[in-house]
C-alpha cells in the first residue's frame, strides 16, 4: 500500500509542472483511479482475512470441545 501511495504522489508531482500533455494528465488519472480501487479492495481483503481467522479459530475451538464430550447415551422411546 505504501510503494502505491508513494507511486501516485511521484505522478501527482509530474503533473504539476505546466506543460504537461493531455495524454499525461489522463495517464495520471489512471494511475489514481486504479490505486483507489486498490486501496478499497485491499481493505475488503483484510477484512476478509479476519474472517477467515475467526472462523478457523472457532472451527478449532468447536472441534476440541467435541473430541472432550462424552458420547451421550442412546435414549429409546419404549
């Protein structure tokens, strides 16, 4: 995330000086579209990946305490 940002500021900065051509204008605004869609898409990923987590945790956790259970004993309606 970090070499992104620090990508659209040096494209940012060249966009700066007067002169610049159209075709660079739309290129830099290219460059920020897509590192917008990146960052939003990288929070949806981490977010996901502390899902993913929690679920393995609970799965362990569940797994554990029905290896611990004593089978219950088999109830016959007379």
């Amino acid at each position: 995330m970090e070499d992104t940002l620090k990508l659209l500021i040096g494209a940012l900065k060249a966009v700066k000086p007067s002169g610049v051509d159209k075709v660079e204008v739309q290129r830099v605004q290219v460059n920020a579209t897509l590192t917008k869609i990146y960052k939003e898409m990288l929070v949806d990923y981490m977010n996901y990946r502390l899902i993913e987590n929690r679920l393995i945790e609970l799965e362990a956790k569940y797994s554990a305490r029905g290896k611990n259970r004593r089978p219950s004993p088999n109830v016959t309606a007379a």
